[in-house]
C-alpha cells in the first residue's frame, strides 16, 4: 500500500503528464520488497518514475 506521500507525488506527476505534458501513462505499479511506487509513461514508454515512500521523485 503506498504511503500518503507516494499518493501526493503520484497525483502531481500524473496530472503533469496527463494535462500538461499530454504524454499517456502505461503503468503504475508498487514493488513490494522496496514499497517504491514505478511509472511507466510516455508515447515511447520512455518516460520512467519511481517514486519512493517519502514521496521523492526519481
């Protein structure tokens, strides 16, 4: 289950992509050895997000 932050940082960079950016989003997923949440967007699927439990965005 993600961490309220990781929900915080996922809506910003969903709404960045989606309404700003206009790239799709492909994948979100939780790894549940790290609790990372992963994103996989982008026309290419070449756009990478791994959002860790303090709501970081890498």
């Amino acid at each position: 289950m993600p961490t309220t932050a990781q929900l915080e940082s996922l809506y910003r960079v969903s709404y960045q992509l989606t309404f700003i950016m206009l790239q799709p989003i492909h994948l979100v997923c939780v790894d549940r050895r790290t609790r990372n949440v992963y994103v996989l967007a982008g026309s290419g699927e070449d756009l990478e997000f791994e959002i860790v439990p303090n709501g970081e965005v890498f």
